[in-house]
C-alpha cells in the first residue's frame, strides 16, 4: 500500500512519536531554561524500561494476555511501567547532576551530553548493542481501515495514536485546569516572579521533570512498537525531536506539539515529492523548518505561554 492515505497513516504515527519527546524537552527548555541533549536517551531508557516491565508482567497475573485493542493488558502495564522509569531517572538525574552544579544554560547543556552517553552506555552494558522487539506479536492491517480508506493501519499503530490524543489532551487538561498547570506556566513565563509570589519553583521543576520524562519514555515505547528497540533509538531521532521544538516555537508547549506533527508528517510524506527518494525524509523536514523560521523566525507560536 503505497498510495498517499496510506503515508498520512504513516506520519500520524511518526508525529505522535515526534510530539510526545517534543512536549518533554519543550517543558525542560520552558521551566530549566537549557537544551537537554540527553532526552533522547532519556527515550531509550523508558523504552528499555518497558521492554523488562513486558516480561514481567506477561503471564504474571490471570488477565495479562487478554487483548485489549489487539495488545495484550501487559502491553500497556509495560508502558506505564516504562514511563515510571523514565520519570525517576530524570528526576534522579536531576537531583543528583543538574541542580547541584547551579551552573548556566550552556554548561547545562555540555553535561546533558555527558548525561546522555551515561544513560546508552548503562542500557548497553545491561542489555548490549543488539535489536529487541516487544513480544506482543506483529497483528495485521485492521480491516475497517482497509476495506474503506484502503490503508494498513495495524493495531500498534492506532494504539500509539489513540494513547498519544489521550496523554496530550491529559496534559492540556493539566496546564489549563490544575493548581500545578498554573504554577508551571508562572515559572515558565518569569521564574523569579514566581517565586517571590509564594510558588515553590523547586516542587514545580521536579513535577516538570516526572511529566517530561514520563512523556519521553511513552514516546520510547512507541516508537519501539512502530520500529524495533535498540540502545541508539533515542539518539537518532533527537535532532528531529529538536527540529519540532524550534519549528514550534522554543519553551511552548504547544508549538511543540504542532511543531512535531508539522515535522512528523512531512517526515513520512518526503516519498510524494518527485524526484526526492525517502532517504531524504530527515533533510526535507529541516529545509521545511528552515522554511518557516525564515518567514517566522520564533517558530510557529513562539512568544506564547507554555
């Protein structure tokens, strides 16, 4: 199935992927102030996190291989299991190695390198450089979608996209509707104001990190659905992850996550464009990012409130 609805199908998925390790990295820009180069692996590690909760509970308990939308409950015990890990390890690693240096943005940003290959290398050294899969089973295209829109879309993929629209919209209820939302977009908008305002910034930067990390690690886990678990995974969709931040505004939580649906569709839709092969996909998203920041240089909604 090669025909367009089927790549619209294709970039669906790949922009929740993009928007979930978007929103994360936004919020760390947004509320730390500095760029996480480790949010990547940040990714890889709640992948991994999964991949283990997988085992676990698979036959640990009656129940754990009933299908639930053509995945096993264990599936989705796993995610939440992955994104639990991913949530203590960048509130850990924040504790234990950003906020002690008490250092600026650029220096922060040098030890989130450092953070990033201590993270691949810990998954290396547990579970080595080889490819794993979840053990859920591959499942063919969903008749509904292929007897009328004529597309594959497999019980992995629309699971990704349904949990994706339930974990943003989840978070748009956070921010707009919730004490914490408020105390997060106060410390996004002015710190020191926040503050002085009674807001304890050190609760809300540790809150920013569970949500961040546990976001990230969601966006691990599916793309290891979508594709296969390896130790690089995380790094080698960064600099996409960054490329829909910037399109979508740098510190906005929600340019990111137009942002990642801008980059991700464009990503998987390089294969229509005449004359491009789709070795190209990563090189066209750019020059698309390049294209906007040109007319609007603050990104999609730069300026606005996280």
């Amino acid at each position: 199935m090669s025909s367009l609805p089927q790549f619209l199908a294709n970039g669906m998925v790949f922009s929740c992927i993009i928007v979930l390790g978007a929103i994360g990295l936004s919020l760390v820009y947004s509320i730390a102030d500095f760029a996480n180069f480790a949010h990547g692996d940040l990714m890889t590690v709640g992948a991994f996190g999964a991949l283990v909760g997988g085992r676990y509970f698979e036959g640990a308990f009656p129940g754990a291989d009933v299908s639930v939308f053509g995945l096993p409950v264990s599936f989705y015990l796993a995610l939440l299991a992955g994104m639990a890990v991913g949530a203590v390890v960048a509130v850990l690693t924040e504790r234990i190695v950003y906020r002690p240096m008490d250092a600026g943005s650029i220096e922060l940003l040098i030890t989130s390198i450092g953070v990033a290959l201590s993270y691949r290398a810990l998954v290396q050294l547990q579970f080595g450089a080889g490819r794993r899969s979840y053990d859920i089973g591959r499942g063919g295209p969903i008749d509904f979608f292929r007897e009328t829109l004529g597309i594959g879309m497999t019980s992995r993929s629309l699971v990704i996209v349904t949990l994706t629209f339930v974990l943003v919209v989840a978070l748009h209820l956070l921010l707009q509707y919730t004490t914490l939302g408020r105390k997060m977009r106060a410390t996004s908008d002015n710190p020191s104001l926040a503050k002085v305002s009674g807001i304890r910034t050190e609760n809300v930067v540790v809150a920013m990190w569970i949500i961040g990390g546990a976001l990230a690690a969601a966006g691990g886990v599916f793309l290891g659905l979508d594709t296969i678990v390896r130790p690089r995974m995380g790094f080698d969709i960064l600099l996409v992850v960054f490329a829909a931040v910037i399109l979508g505004g740098i510190g906005s939580v929600y340019g990111a996550m137009l942002g990642g649906f801008v980059i991700g569709m464009t990503h998987e839709l390089t294969p229509v464009i005449p004359l491009v092969g789709v070795e190209y996909d990563s090189a066209v998203a750019f020059i698309l990012m390049v294209i906007i920041l040109l007319v609007r240089p603050s990104g999609i909604m730069g300026g606005e409130a996280a």
